[in-house]
C-alpha cells in the first residue's frame, strides 16, 4: 500500500479521495504513507481528502500527525527603517551584554588570584606548570618562524625603497624599531590567540558539555581556581617569553636578509642596532604582553565558559573566542600606540 500511494503522490489533477471505509485497521507504516500522500499533493498545490475513516483509523491518523515533525517557518528579513533600528538595537545590547560576561570572567581570575595569594596551599601549582607548557614552549617554533620571516620580509621591502635614496643603511633602524616597538609583540599576541584562545575555549567547553564544571562543584572543587586562573596566569608569565624570543627571531632575520641584499655584515648590522636603537622601544613593545595575555585568556576562558549543551554550540563559541581575542588585541595595540604617542615615549 505505501507504494501505491507513493504513485498516487505523484498523479496530477483534480483532488484526490483517498476511500479507507473498508479498513478496520492501519498500522503506523500505512498511516504515514498516507500523510504524506496528503502533504506531498498539497506541497504541489493539489487537493487531497480522506473518506470513510472508521474511529480507529481516524484516531490512529490524528496521533501519528501530531507526531509528525512540523517544517520550521524561514525567518523573515526585518524591512523597513524601524526593523533595521531594532536589529542594530539587538546587535549593540549583544556586545554589551558580551563585554559584561567578559568583565564577569576577568572579576573572577582577579577574584582567584588574590584568594591564592593569601591562601598560597590553594594555588594550583602543577596545572599552571601544564599550562605554561602548553602555551608557551609549544608555541616556540611558529612564533620563531614568524618573526624571523617578518624580519626577512622587512629587510627586504624596506631595502627595495630606501635604496632609491642611497639610505640602506637605514634599513637597520626600520627593522629594529618596527619589530621591537609593533609587530614582534603584535604578531606574537595574535599567534597566541589563534592557538591558545580556541584551545581554552575547546576544553573549558567539552568539561561544560559533559558536565564535569557541574561534578566539580558538587565536589566542592572551584572551577576559577581550577580552569580560569592556571590558564590565563600561565599566558601572563609566557607571552612576554615569546615576544623576546619573536623580537630575536626577527632581528635575526633582518640581518640575514639585510647581509644578503645590501651587503651589510653582521658586524655594522648589530653595531648600528646597538648604537641607534633606545632600549625604550623594547619596553614599549614587551609592556604590552602582560595585557594581551589577559585579554586573550580571559576572552577563551569566558567563551569555554558559555557553550551549551551542543557541539554547535562549542564549534560556534571555539571560532567565536579566536574572533574576538584577536580584534581585541588588535584594538588593544591601537590604544597603546595612542598612548604613548600622547605621551611621548
């Protein structure tokens, strides 16, 4: 019988009768194929109806109906001037209420740690010796690589146009001063956040998903004490590690690329780095570190924090966390660079 009404699915014309007078009794099989006989033709704009059904059968149909999953409605573009204000009105108490909960987890690893420093027995020693690990020493290689690629890629650049003036030479003071003072730290800074902010993010949110932060509770462990304080201490004491380790990789790549393209020897390179170069541009740079650590560790720790029950949820809040530490270091440098350029340093 589903087969024939699968066929009668797809005959067009007039409406359709479908006579079930001198059935006693249908199964659940038979009454889905009916139903969706019935939503099929009318799919198509065509009628359908059921004639006869004897109490049983209509009760049957009714329940396995109801049963049956309802298509959602597609959501509706918001028109006009008003709809387009309340979704920018939606959006702006959106990261509001982001920017709270970001507060909320930075109140919380701040909270934690003065607790550890007046309790020093709580603090939880060998997970910020994991982490540390995890987010400073396996990062060394790619941070390395970075920089000194960026230092190559400056030396080279800047060779090409300051060699129209006959200033080579000047190629020293652009690299030493870029890297030491922006893009060592920054490019650093944005490393970490793509590597580190996801990973938070990732294992804080399968702990959630699985319920462990619950049973943790329940055995009267403090997930602050316990997930968000080790992780973003552990990115405060190594990010300004990677960025020296960056801040070398790079100077070492300005030479090697400056040595080959200009023919400036190590010797005048390094000279010339020492002699012109002020040790503030190196503070300027490294002072930023401690700041972007705590603003990506906080922003992975919170969204590890707010994934549900899905892995939706968790891919969406994983790529949502790399998003946003990265804008916010971006947006963070940009402050500094007006700072000090306020302040003149």
């Amino acid at each position: 019988m589903p087969g024939i009404l699968a066929a009668l699915g797809r005959v067009e014309g007039g409406p359709l009768e479908i006579d079930l007078a001198a059935v006693d009794r249908i199964d659940t099989a038979v009454a889905w194929a009916i139903l969706r006989t019935i939503e099929d033709r009318e799919r198509h704009g065509l009628g359908t109806r059921i004639e006869g059904a004897r109490d049983p059968v209509a009760r049957l149909l009714d329940t396995v109906r109801s049963a049956l999953p309802q298509p959602e409605p597609s959501p509706q573009r918001p028109v006009g001037i008003r709809a387009q204000l309340e979704q920018f009105g939606r959006s702006v108490v959106g990261i509001g209420s982001s920017l709270r909960e970001v507060s909320g987890t930075l109140g919380l690893f701040l909270a934690r740690f003065g607790q550890s420093l007046a309790r020093p027995s709580r603090f939880p020693l060998t997970a910020l010796v994991h982490h540390c690990e995890d987010v400073g020493y396996r990062a060394v290689p790619i941070v390395s690589l970075m920089a000194f690629l960026i230092g190559v890629v400056l030396a080279f650049q800047g060779s090409a146009q300051l060699r129209q003036f006959g200033a080579e030479v000047f190629v020293v003071d652009l690299i030493a001063i870029s890297i030491l003072r922006e893009l060592g730290i920054l490019l650093t800074a944005i490393i970490v956040a793509g590597r580190t902010a996801s990973a938070f993010t990732a294992a804080i949110g399968s702990m959630k998903m699985r319920e462990e932060i619950d049973a943790m509770r329940t055995l009267g462990i403090d997930p602050g004490m316990s997930l968000v304080l080790p992780r973003v201490l552990a990115l405060v004491l190594m990010l300004p590690i990677l960025g020296l380790i960056a801040n070398v990789a790079g100077l070492a790549g300005g030479l090697l690329m400056s040595w080959i393209e200009l023919g400036i020897s190590p010797a005048i390179f390094l000279t010339r780095l020492v002699e012109n170069t002020d040790v503030t541009h190196v503070f300027v740079g490294l002072v930023k570190a401690p700041v972007f650590a705590v603003v990506i560790g906080v922003i992975g720790c919170r969204a590890g924090l707010a994934v549900g029950s899905t892995a939706e949820s968790l891919g969406r809040m994983t790529s949502g966390a790399v998003v946003a530490a990265i804008f916010a270091v971006i947006v963070t440098d940009a402050v500094f660079s007006v700072f000090f350029a306020e302040m003149g340093i």
